[in-house]
C-alpha cells in the first residue's frame, strides 16, 4: 500500500486549494495517458488508491524502473518493519527536512498526522528531535547515517543500542534513510507543485 495520506485528505485539500498543480515541474509529470506502456498502469493503481495522483509519482514515471524499485521497496520497508508507522514518519520528516525537501516534508507531515503524530512532533521531528528516548535514538541514528555517509560512529551505535535500538532496526533505519533520500532527491531535482498543505522547512542546528 502506498503510504502518502489518506484519499479523503488529499481530495478535501485539492477541492479547497484548486491552485495547486499550476507552479512548472522541472521534469514533466506523467500522466496516466501519455506515460510509457509500463508506468501507466501503476499510476492507475495509485490515482485508485488515494484518489489521485501525486506530482511525485508523476515526475517519478518518467523512468519505470525507477518507479516500480521505489514502489517495491517502501512495501517491503512496511511490510517488514520493526517500527511503528509513527516512527516511519518520524524519520521520514527528519530525513525530508535535513535534505531540503519541502515537497517531502509537507506529504510526511500528512502523514505523520494520520499515523498518530501531533502536529508540534512532527515539527519537532523536522529539527532531529523526538520526545520520547526510543525515538531520538532512531532519528540520532537516521541524521548519523546521512550525514556521514554510512560511516556512522561506534559511540552512535553503542548508544542507540543502550536506547533499546534492535539490530534489525538498525539495518531498517539504513534503509528508510535510503529510501526517504530517494524520494526527496527526485523532489529536489524536479521541483513538482506540492499537491498536501504545505509545510515550511524548519532550522536545524548545524551538524557539522
């Protein structure tokens, strides 16, 4: 299941904000009618989803593979967790907001709404902080791992373990670092209008 926001949401949002889509992508969004033989029946299954299409998978379908891997990989990512889906947003918006990408960081924080997340978390979230000891460990470990490129340090590990940080969730919080970069790069480079509430990006202390 593609995890974005609900349908509901996200019709409400557009019926009320008809403006949106009207800001010149940098790439061009596909539509069901002009993608390629392959990514047009995914994007169907997508608009039946959530009840409409968003920029991102439609900038997103201009290379199949690359929308088919990221698909299957934040299945698996969910299908497999070790976290709950709060703590996926969590990271999500963390990981959206340390690499600049307000379309990111506006969709996670719609999200993060509907798994549970109060809206002064979620921006919390945004700066690397979480209120509870467990989840500052996963967002210390996502901020680490990108910052340092993977070369995270054994004073880092050694301490999200002591937090109670599962190996396994150590390997999860690699891979939703991975595949949170990925949909915030192609945002970043291809600059969609943002079809969810938009969100500014919040500061953060330099990290060095």
């Amino acid at each position: 299941m593609i995890q974005i926001c609900t349908p509901m949401i996200l019709k409400n949002y557009r019926s009320v904000h008809p403006e949106f889509g009207e800001t010149m992508s940098r790439l061009p969004l596909k539509e069901i009618e002009n993608a390629c033989e392959q990514s047009a029946p995914v994007l169907q299954g997508i608009k039946k989803q959530l009840g409409m299409l968003p920029n991102f998978f439609a900038g997103l379908a201009n290379h199949y593979g690359s929308l088919a891997g990221y698909l299957a990989f934040q299945e698996s990512m969910k299908q497999d967790s070790r976290l709950t889906g709060a703590q996926r947003e969590l990271i999500a918006l963390c990981i959206a907001n340390a690499n600049g990408c307000h379309y990111c960081v506006s969709g996670h924080t719609l999200s993060a709404k509907h798994a549970g997340v109060s809206p002064e978390d979620a921006r919390e979230a945004q700066k690397g902080k979480a209120s509870a000891p467990f989840d500052q460990a996963l967002l210390d470990l996502a901020l680490e791992v990108l910052d340092s490129r993977g070369h995270v340090s054994e004073e880092l590990l050694t301490s999200v373990r002591e937090r109670g940080v599962s190996e396994a969730q150590v390997v999860e919080v690699v891979g939703l670092v991975g595949l949170n970069s990925f949909s915030n790069w192609i945002n970043n480079v291809a600059r969609p209008p943002i079809d969810f509430p938009e969100v500014p990006l919040q500061e953060t202390a330099n990290r060095g």
